[in-house]
C-alpha cells in the first residue's frame, strides 16, 4: 500500500470531520457564525445561559459529539468483524444485537415504562443487546470453540425472530405508541446530552486501544485460522474479546440512538481500497470515517427538507442499501468469472 495514499486519506478524513462538525453546529434555524463556536461553548460550560450558549453548549454540540462517537464506534466494530468473519460484507448487525437492542427499547416504550424514568430506553436497549449477544455466543460455541458460520446464522435467526416480536408488538400498539416506537426505529441524535457523550467517549477510546494492540493478530486471522493459530494467535481468545468489545459498542450505541444501519458495513469496505488491509491503519481510519460519515448524514437530515428534520437512520439506510446491493453484485460476478 502506497504510504502517500494511505497518509493523505488521513488528512483528507480528519478535514472532512472538521467540516461536518463545523456546518453540525453552525448551520441551523439559528444560525451560529463560526468564530462564535468555541466562545459560545465556553461560556455555557461557564455556566453562561445566553440563548447562543444555550443552542450551542446544551444542544449542537452534544448531538455533534454523539454523531461523532456513534459513528466511529460502529465504523471500528464493522472493520473488526470484517476480519474475523472474514468477509467484507459483515457489520455490526450481523451478530443480532442491534435487533435485541431495538426489542428492548420497543419493550419498554410500549409497556409505558419509557415515559416514566428517563434512562428506561436505554438501559433496556443495552440489556437485551447484550443477551442477544450471549445467547447467539452460546449457541455457536461448543467445548470451547466458537464456529463463526454458526455464529453468522445463529444472529440471523436470533435477529429475524426479535424483528417479528417487534412487528408484532408495533400492531398491537396504539397509533401514538406505535409512531413513537417507529421515530426510535429508525435512528435519530435528537436529544443528546452530555452524559450519553462522556459514556461514549471513554468506551470508543478504550476499545481502539484494545482493537490496535489486536491488530496484528487480526492481520494474521485473514490468511485462516490454522495457519494463525500455527504461528501463535489465540484465535478463540481474540474472536471472543472482539465479539464481546463489539457487542458492547453496538448495544451502547444502539441504546442511545436508535438503531443506525450500514455505518460498520460501507466505511471499512470503502477505506480498505485507500489504506490497505492492514489493521493497524484501517481500524483508526475507519474510526475516522465512521464520525465523518454520520456527521455528515445528520446534517444532511437536518437540512434536506428543513425545517422538517428525518433521522439520521434513513440517510444512512439510502446509502447504505445500494451500497450492499453494488458489493452483492460484484461478488456475483467473482463467482462467475471464477
């Protein structure tokens, strides 16, 4: 890989991050010129409540950081599993717990638990992520070793099986409960705090830490496990850690935002073509990519037909679905030509 081309994608992404943060926070009913961001900031974390502090410190800013953390989080989780599962085509979802997370959001929400305590939504979101994960973990493990096309169709099925309960749940609902479950569905940032940020912020640096320290591992778990397991990678070891990190990054994320899909799937696909295979670049490009593309595609859905706002989730869906469909047809035409 030409280390010029790696390097100037770098730039090219942190100068893409800039300018989606940038427009997130300046461009809206209120307009905030830019030379006002960081003294506007100040001053709210001053205890200064203009309506300026306000708009910017209490609300932009937090979505901001949110689209940032959520993007990079799923982006880094969608490159990982790439690896293990060894197929580019593989995101987050495929483990079944953005479809636990959902159900247990829905479950609270249509239960009226989630208009009583704050952190309801949430919380269960995160929980039934986390036993979807471990159910589909258990299901595809046997004597200690966990075999990935199990793994692969056991959070097909355990994923399709939540969707039902959710359809099910929404047309049983009534029409107020059900739009707002469908508002939660489809992924928005709307209502980000700083509490939500600070969360993400210490779980994303901390999983990046751990997936570069695991990079060359999964550099080496690319060329098949025998062969990694014959020069010394713990290969159960690390499929568990990475299962487990990207289990709790999607649940969290997931429990925060609303499901959001396809961020893990295009931008470790599209940034392995300009930095390489290579985990020790791609994750933290990925990372980057991810916060831009979501940063992005909420100012996109802010603006497209303002001051009407969609969630960000169905910008991501529109990108997202052609782009799954152009890899399919590729990977048709390897098979044939093969």
């Amino acid at each position: 890989m030409n280390r010029a081309k790696a390097k100037w994608t770098f730039v090219v992404l942190v100068a893409l991050l800039l300018l989606g943060m940038i427009l997130e926070i300046s461009v809206g009913p209120m307009g905030i010129p830019v030379s006002q961001i960081i003294p506007d900031t100040v001053a709210y974390l001053n205890g200064q409540h203009s309506s300026n502090a306000i708009v910017v410190g209490a609300i932009r800013l937090p979505r901001c950081l949110l689209a940032v953390f959520v993007g990079a989080g799923l982006a880094m989780a969608g490159a990982v599993l790439q690896a293990v599962f060894k197929n580019p085509m593989s995101d987050p979802g495929v483990i079944g717990v953005s479809s636990g997370s959902a159900l247990g959001a829905i479950l609270v929400i249509h239960v009226g638990v989630a208009a009583s305590t704050l952190w309801a939504t949430p919380l269960s979101a995160f929980i039934f992520g986390v036993v979807v994960v471990l159910l589909i973990y258990r299901l595809s493990t046997v004597k200690g070793r966990t075999n990935l096309y199990a793994l692969l169709l056991s959070g097909v099925a355990v994923g399709s099986f939540c969707s039902a309960i959710i359809t099910a749940i929404l047309s049983l609902s009534p029409l107020q409960t059900m739009q707002q479950m469908l508002f939660w569905l489809m992924g928005g940032l709307d209502g980000g705090n700083w509490n939500q940020v600070l969360v993400l912020v210490g779980l994303i640096v901390v999983s990046l830490v751990v997936f570069l320290a695991m990079a060359w591992s999964l550099d080496i778990m690319l060329t098949g496990e025998e062969h990694a397991e014959g020069v010394g990678v713990p290969v159960q070891r690390i499929k568990q850690l990475t299962l487990a990190i990207c289990a709790l990054i999607v649940a969290v994320c997931v429990s925060t935002t609303g499901v959001i899909a396809f961020v893990g799937l295009i931008v470790p696909h599209v940034l392995r073509h300009f930095v390489g295979s290579r985990h020790r670049l791609l994750i933290p490009a990925a990372a980057l990519g991810g916060a831009s593309l979501l940063t992005l595609s909420d100012l996109v859905a802010h603006m497209l037909f303002s001051p009407i706002e969609l969630n960000v989730g169905i910008v991501t869906s529109c990108l997202g679905a052609p782009f799954f469909l152009y890899l399919l047809f590729q990977r048709q035409r390897a098979w044939q030509r093969s």
